[in-house]
C-alpha cells in the first residue's frame, strides 16, 4: 500500500521558476527520502531528512518536514530543462526483529515535474 | 565506484513462465532490496536481503521469491506469470542491517508478460 501521497501529481513551469512538491503520509516515520525518476528509469536518491529535522538544503533543493501535520515539502529553485522528471517521496517502515531491524521504503505515486526552456 | 547494476535491461516472457533477475549492489554494500513499480506509480517493496536471509517481505504472493549470494548479488524470481506482473523491477542496495542508510537503486529491468 503506497504511504506517501505526492501533491500535485503534475506540475509544469518555466525554466528558472521554482517548483515546490508536496507529501502527506499517514503514519509514524523515522525519516522521509525524496527521489528523483527520468522517464521510467532508476531512481536517484536526493534528500533525506530525518523525523527529527525540519529543514535540509542540498544544493537547489530544501526539504521541509512537518511530523505534526505528517508532511513534507521538496522545493527546486532556479529550475533546469534537466529538472525534468518524476519526484517521489519515501517513507521508512522500521520494523523490529531479532538481530535488529532495518527499514523498507514506502514510496507515493509521484509528482511529474516538466520545465519547459 | 560502480553504482549497482541490474540484468537484463528488458525481458518480454508470456504467462505461465518463469523469470530470474538478477543485481549487484553497490560497491561496499551488503543489503539488497527488490521493488515492483508498474506504469504511473510508485515502487511497491518485495522483500529485502541481508547476509543471505529474506529479512522482510512486502504483500507478494509466494510466486515471488529471492536469493542472496556470499558476493551479496541477489535474483529475483517469479514463477507463473501472470499479465499484472507487468511493471519496471527495480534493485536497491543499503550498508548494514539495523541502520537507516540511504537506498541506491539501479537502473531496473522492464518486464512484460504477454
């Protein structure tokens, strides 16, 4: 079942505006990744952002984190031609066991951002 | 460095037949995690390997099933398929078990059962 729910599911602008994506997930996280997909291919890994952060910058990219109203918000500024993809959000699922636990992502269904020259 | 690869790039097979994919994980790392991610969503967990053993597992039905090698490369595979399992099968590696690192994925394998 998806967690996150990107929003809006498409979005497109002009080369230089900014873009602003935004996440909603449903239950308790221990941190949030945003991705990066072109055109049905691998996903590149952006940001990850802790439960217990709030901002984090990388680059032309900040991330916001509210845990309270369980959402997160990935802005792009001065975007690029190359900009041009599908983002999704991912939440960690830890899950306890013996020997420890590890955490599975659970992603939306994305935003497909297109900035045109 | 290489980032982790995946074989092969696309594969049409029809229904009923059986299927192994296969992926290295990213020099350094020893967990891999396989994704399903069918046209316009989002990637769906399978399961996860570490140190040889399913550790968890997503909502598959048993067609889907996994190995994990001493080299931590890993398949996938997928008995009787069925048109629905269709989709873009991605491959994710991760350092240690019991940490929250970030997941490298690879550039998948398209899948289509005609």
């Amino acid at each position: 079942s998806q967690q996150g729910e990107e929003d809006p599911q498409a979005l497109s602008i002009q080369e230089g505006e900014n873009a602003t994506m935004n996440c909603s997930y449903k239950t308790s996280i221990n941190n949030l990744q945003w991705y990066r997909q072109n055109s049905g291919r691998g996903l590149v890994h952006l940001i990850l952002i802790r439960s217990n952060e709030r901002e984090k910058h990388s680059g032309r990219l900040r991330v916001t984190l509210d845990t309270s109203k369980k959402s997160s918000s990935l802005l792009i500024t001065a975007s690029r031609a190359a900009d041009t993809a599908s983002y999704f959000c991912a939440t960690d699922d830890k899950r306890g066991g013996s020997g420890g636990s590890n955490y599975k992502l659970t992603f939306g269904k994305g935003t497909l951002l297109t900035v045109n020259p | 460095d290489a980032g982790v690869t995946q074989s092969p790039t696309h594969l049409i097979k029809t229904r009923g037949q059986q299927v192994t994919l296969r992926c290295s994980p990213k020099s350094g790392h020893d967990t891999v995690s396989w994704y399903q991610q069918a046209l316009g969503q989002g990637p769906q967990f399978i399961f996860q390997y570490y140190e040889e053993e399913e550790r968890q597992r997503g909502n598959f039905p048993d067609r889907f099933s996994g190995h994990q090698f001493p080299n931590y490369s890993s398949e996938l595979n997928v008995n009787a398929l069925l048109l629905g399992d269709s989709a873009l099968y991605l491959c994710a590696s991760s350092f240690g078990w019991g940490v929250q690192e970030t997941q490298y994925f690879g550039p998948g394998t398209r899948l289509l059962v005609l």
